[in-house]
C-alpha cells in the first residue's frame, strides 16, 4: 500500500470521528408546544400541537382523528388542531390500523386534562414527546416504548381564544398592515418556547372589496391567540398599534370566544362591495369589542371570521 495513502485515509478517519454527533434522546421527538381552549359551555375544546417532525405530525394526524372524542382535524401551518368532546372512552388499538388516539378530555375552570394512548412508536408519541412541550403544566406518562401499549394525562391551562381585527394603520406613502400586526403580536406573546399567559396561533391576511380610497390592496388582518388574561393582551396589543400606526384611520377590533362565525355574512358583504363603517359599529355586543374606531373598523371586523381560513380569505369577491 502507497503510506501516503494510507496516512491520509487514517487522517480522514480521525476528524470524522472528531466532529460525530451524539443524540441526547435519539428515540424521543420533542413538540415545542401545545395549547388547548374551550368553548365557553365547555362542551367543545381545540387542541393545537405545534409539532417538530412532520412525518410524525402526519401519521398523527391521519389516526388519531379515528378517535371517538376527535370530530375534526386540521393542520395549520406547523400545527394540527383537533376539535375535542369532553369524556372519556376505551379505544380499541390495533396495530397498523389504530395505533394511537386520544382517549379522554375534561376540563375545570381554569384546567383543561388530555389524555392520549399509543402503541409502541404511537405510545411514545402519546407519552414524553409531547409530555416536554411548552405550554403542559403537568404530566402522568407509563413507560413506553419497543412494542408497549402506553399514554398519559397532559394538564393545560383553560385558554381563551382572542381574535384581533386590524386595518388602516399605513399611507400611501410608508407602513403595510400586515406586517405591524404581525410585529406586534410577537412583542406581546415572547418567545413561543416559553409557557406565557398569551400565544400566538396564526395571522390571516383578508383580501377586502377595493374600495377607491384604499391604500393599494385593500386588505384586512386578523390576529389569533390563545390567552388565559384576554384583557392583558388586548391592552397590550392597543397600546404598541395606537404607538406605531401611521394612520388616523385606524380600526381595532376584538372577538373573544371559541367561533366568530356569526360575523362570516358581515365579513363576506365586505368582500364584496364597499360597507359604511357604522354598520361595522352596529355589531359591538357581547363578544365583539370596538378598541380603535376609525374608518379602518369596517375591514378589521370584517377580518375576524376568516382566520386561518387562508384560501376564502384571499379570494378577491366581485368584478
């Protein structure tokens, strides 16, 4: 054998195993966080994983919605969110077919209790992956792992959902709504790894009717969270967005509650043609609040109803 050669070969060697990596939990996929809500009867509550792996997320996903307590699934972005009923039941597992689901859901007025079960990778999933996220505040898990049958209980904190309808805050000649809001709703919320009393969920650009004073595109913007202190965070987002607009204009305002989907025929007359912004005010009541109340409140109230609705969201209404 050449030695140049081979002393080359043997310092190859060397800095490969220099620079090998060691996995800390080689079998275990961390989600960075998870966040639940509840209607305000309790009968209905939203779980949202926020998941690292999307092959996982998938499988997940496709079935854990066999899960009698599970009445839809959906993936958002980096997120599955499953629309829950309270109660309890026994699955019946089987490998390859139904492997893992959720298996129990109760809540308290501050609490909401999750519980899930899996088999063998699904029970390591159903356990201390998800036991680490952000955002439990306590877990019950059975070991798992290799060919065992294991779950756990996850406690959450009881959220709100808070939506945030803003329009109006640029001129023609500096700012963009949509990234304002967006700005200001990390400020209020912080790093999304770290369990905070507010969290930011999604941020839906809606495509209004043009109306001819329109800055350019003529768009809404609607800003979800989930929240166990609605009115800290509405406090807070006011005061950065009454700091930073550029505009008198501006409108503000605020849905508190599990579904804003009785404003869905205000936000699509919106979409379609150019309403007065004292119809907009006609609505205030009951879940809905009027924060800043400038000609920008009949786009940021029609926003509302369509967050995370991405698609009927962009779709440009009329001739």
């Amino acid at each position: 054998m050449n030695p140049s050669i081979q002393t080359t070969t043997e310092e190859l060697s060397s800095k490969a195993r220099s620079t090998e990596v060691n996995l800390v939990d080689p079998y275990i996929i961390h989600y960075p966080w998870i966040t639940a809500l509840a209607s305000e009867d309790g009968s209905q509550v939203e779980l949202i994983e926020c998941f690292d792996c999307i092959g996982g997320a998938m499988w997940v996903k496709k079935h854990y919605a066999k899960s009698p307590l599970v009445t839809s699934v959906r993936t958002v972005g980096s997120t599955n969110r499953y629309i829950l009923k309270t109660g309890a039941v026994d699955l019946n597992l089987e490998g390859s077919r139904f492997p893992a689901g959720i298996c129990a859901v109760s809540l308290s007025d501050s609490t909401i209790q999750i519980s899930y079960r899996g088999m063998g990778g699904g029970g390591v999933g159903a356990t201390i992956c998800r036991a680490t996220a952000a955002g439990v505040i306590s877990s019950e898990c059975e070991e798992s792992g290799g060919g065992k049958v294991a779950g756990s209980t996850l406690t959450f904190a009881r959220n709100t959902r808070v939506l945030i309808g803003v329009d109006d805050t640029d001129t023609p000649e500096q700012g963009a709504t949509w990234t304002l809001v967006h700005n200001i709703a990390r400020a209020v919320t912080g790093d999304p790894k770290n369990a905070g009393p507010h969290r930011y969920l999604s941020h839906t650009i809606v495509q209004l009717f043009p109306v001819p004073f329109r800055t350019k595109n003529c768009v809404g913007v609607v800003a979800e969270f989930a929240s166990t202190n609605p009115q800290d965070l509405i406090d807070r987002f006011a005061g950065l967005l009454k700091k930073y607009t550029l505009s008198e204009k501006t409108g503000m305002a605020v849905y508190t509650g599990f579904s804003p989907d009785t404003l869905l025929a205000f936000g699509e007359k919106v979409k379609r043609g150019q309403v007065e912004p004292d119809e907009a005010g006609r609505l205030e009541g009951g879940n809905l609040r009027i924060i800043m109340n400038g000609r920008g409140i009949t786009g940021a109230l029609a926003a509302i109803p369509f967050y995370t609705r991405y698609d009927e969201a962009l779709e440009l209404y009329g001739p």
